[in-house]
C-alpha cells in the first residue's frame, strides 16, 4: 500500500507515521512532498492507494504561502487529466474550513473526506489511520490476481467497447468470459487454429479513449501477459484523397501529431512540430501486402456484414497520426498532410500510445495497428460507418493472424 501525503508542515505527521507503522505500512510506503508542484509530479508517475492533501498548500515548496487554488488544480488534474494516475481515496485536511473556501464545495460535490487538523488532539490522525487500515483490509482481502502460468501469443487491445470491441469478440475465436489480470485491465481469453497450430488471444479495451491510457493498457498487457505480438483494431479518420469510408489502413508507422514546441513569434503564436515516428514491426507489413491483393476476401466483407451494406473495404498500407482529440472540423486533417507527412493516410487518438509502449519494450515485441475509416474528420459523423469500420478491421486481423499466424509470431517452423 502506498500514501501521498502533500502538506508543507511535514514535522506534523511524526505521530502518523508511528501509527501507520503499527498497523503494518512501513515509512518507505509513504510519500512526503511540501507543495502541489510535487504532489502533481509523484501523482504523474505512480499509483497512491490514499493521498492526504493540505487544502491550503504552497504552489512550490520555496513559497511562503499557501492557498486552496493550488489543491483546487491538483483536484481539477484528478478528475480531468489523462497523465495523473487517479489516487484510490482522497483526504483534505486543512485546520481552518472556513479559510479552506471553494476547495470544501469540491471535496464534498466528489464526495472525498475533509478533516479539521488539531494541536491539541490527536483525532484526525486516528479518522486517516482508520482510512488507511480500511484499504489495508481491503486489498489483503481481495482475491490475489497472477498473471497466468503460460505467455499469451497475441494481445489485441481497442480504444472503445462499442463498436470496436464488440466487433472483434464477433470473430469466432473461443472467447472466453472477462477476467482481471491487474487492478485496472480486464481481458478475455481466446484462441485459434492457423494452419494446424494454435495461437492463443487475449483482447481487452481501454477506460477512455487517448494515447496515455492505451500506452498504459499496452505496458500492463506485455508486463503480465508476456505475449509476441501486441495489435490494436479499430477506427479512425481517413484522408480524403487517401482513403474511403470502409478502407482498412495497416499503420505503417505513426506519430503525435500536435508534438512540438509552442513559441511567440512577434505578435502571433506559432506550433514548432517535432514529431518521433515509430515503425510497425517490419514483417507483419508485408504479409499485409500478401492480404492487400487478396480481392475474393475484400470482395465478400460487405455481404458478410450486411445485405445493404453500402460500404466496400480496401486495404491501405501508410503513416497515420495519433492526437488528443476527436477531430471534426475536415481541415485539421488537411494541415497534418500539408505541414507534416503528405503521404498520412489517417488520424486517430491511440495508436502512437500503443507503438510507444511496445517499441521501448524488453524483451522485444512485435506490434502493429489495422483500422478502418469511418469517416473524413469532418462533422458527418454515422453510426453505422463506425460498425462496419469496426468490423472491417477486426475481420482483416482475422484473416491475417488465421492464414499467417505463425510467421507473424515470428516463427518459422
């Protein structure tokens, strides 16, 4: 179990400590900082079973002053943030509520716990003791959770539970029901015969949609589940001069889009781009090239979605962007491919995450993205474009992973 504890009189949890210590977290389980800048930073980069939060904090550890603005925005990053690890419970203390002013409103609307700090008495010590003994409790009473004995070959990850993934548990593959392998990821377990040999699947979606959560999801999928290949299905935009509605794009390599540096130049603002492209796994693209040829396949996807299925599937092999946002103003799109890579075949919101995460893997890992266009990053956004995007993508996988499964785990024999 792990605690922040953010307050810039730190000589006051002494006692804490020691009680802590009694109900078994040792001091290497907790956390000081003396400021929201520090609170934010360790909330960036691990997990907190419990943070204790001083309402009235100091912005930098070298200020003289506190304010609740500055635990005000460590909250706002908590509930709004992609790149804060959300705490399990949180607790404000503060000695004076009334001073504590709009950050009271915010604990209680989030239904978090404000206690009044004491010299005299020792009983918000106990209430943040008893807190913590009740997650202690918790957690040693819940089931322990392993990674199972066997590698996974073959991770399959999907930004969205609808349609995405329900598109891909439609691929007859033995799914077996959602099962946890870590706090915050679900998977299902399936598997397949490919020529003979059987390949073993596990597939999940992420919380939210975004790069950061993706490259989570893909680092706890490698770290527990050991698997050769790691892929992403989906949907995305598509370039209009590149691409239609229904195409399935093989991501030859892909990047952040909005990365960079934001400078002044006289009067205006301008954005220095400066994006790290990351290549799929060389191999698996040109089985792709194989499949792009593969007429009979593409041919017969729309008659096995629907009867009026109007969409028909190519498919693309080429760069495409990852950004933070869902674009649909159709010019944002159109920047990317004059100011960035004329050749990017569509835009999405995960699948530079996933690369990220895979290629700063060791061992090394194979790793590749297959998704459809579903419309032109423009507002004509249709529901039913999204389903047969989503299950044109995961039927391409499919037929990929059934005809060359093995040597796309890379084995040859």
């Amino acid at each position: 179990m792990r605690i922040l504890i953010a307050d810039d009189c730190k000589s006051r949890y002494k006692n804490l400590l020691k009680k802590l210590l009694e109900i078994g977290i040792d001091r290497t389980s907790v956390v000081l900082v003396g400021s929201a800048d520090e609170a934010q930073t360790a909330l960036e980069n691990q997990y907190f079973d419990l943070l204790v939060l001083d309402i009235i904090i100091p912005l930098y550890e070298t200020d003289e002053d506190g304010s609740h603005e500055h635990s005000l925005a460590i909250l706002h990053r908590i509930n709004n943030d992609e790149l804060i690890i959300k705490p399990g419970k949180i607790i404000g203390i503060t000695a004076d509520l009334d001073a504590a002013g709009a950050a009271k409103d915010t604990f209680s609307d989030s239904t978090w716990s404000i206690i009044n700090y004491s010299q005299i008495d020792n009983e918000w010590q106990q209430r943040i003791v008893n807190c913590a003994n009740y997650i202690l409790r918790e957690k040693q009473a819940r089931p322990v959770v392993t990674a199972i004995a066997e590698r996974t070959d073959i991770v399959l990850l999907c930004a969205l539970e609808t349609p995405e993934f329900e598109a891909l548990m439609e691929v007859p593959w033995n799914w077996a029901p959602s099962r946890p392998i870590h706090d915050h990821m679900f998977v299902r377990d399936g598997w397949f015969i490919s020529n003979g040999h059987k390949i073993t699947v596990a597939a999940a979606f992420a919380s939210r949609m975004g790069m950061v959560e993706t490259a989570v999801k893909t680092s706890i999928a490698i770290s527990l589940l050991r698997p050769s290949i790691i892929a992403m299905t989906g949907i995305c935009a598509g370039v209009p001069s590149k691409s239609k509605i229904g195409d399935v794009i093989f991501a030859e390599f892909a990047w952040d889009f909005q990365s960079g540096k934001i400078i002044r130049d006289g009067e205006t603002t301008k954005r220095m781009i400066s994006p790290h492209q990351i290549p799929a796994t060389y191999a698996i693209k040109t089985l792709m090239e194989v499949l792009r040829s593969d007429k009979e396949f593409l041919n017969e996807l729309p008659s096995i979605f629907g009867a009026e299925c109007p969409y028909t599937t190519r498919i693309k092999i080429g760069p495409v962007a990852s950004g933070s946002a869902v674009l649909a103003d159709g010019k944002t799109i159109k920047e990317i491919q004059e100011s960035q890579q004329r050749d990017v075949f569509g835009v999405e919101m995960e699948i530079y995450g996933l690369y990220a995460a895979a290629y700063s893997s060791s061992p090394p890992i194979r790793f590749f993205a297959l998704k459809a266009v579903c419309d032109h990053a423009d507002p004509d956004k249709d529901d039913e474009a999204q389903r047969y995007a989503a299950f044109a993508s995961a039927r391409t996988l499919q037929k990929l992973l059934e005809d060359h499964g093995k040597i796309c785990l890379g084995e040859t024999k």
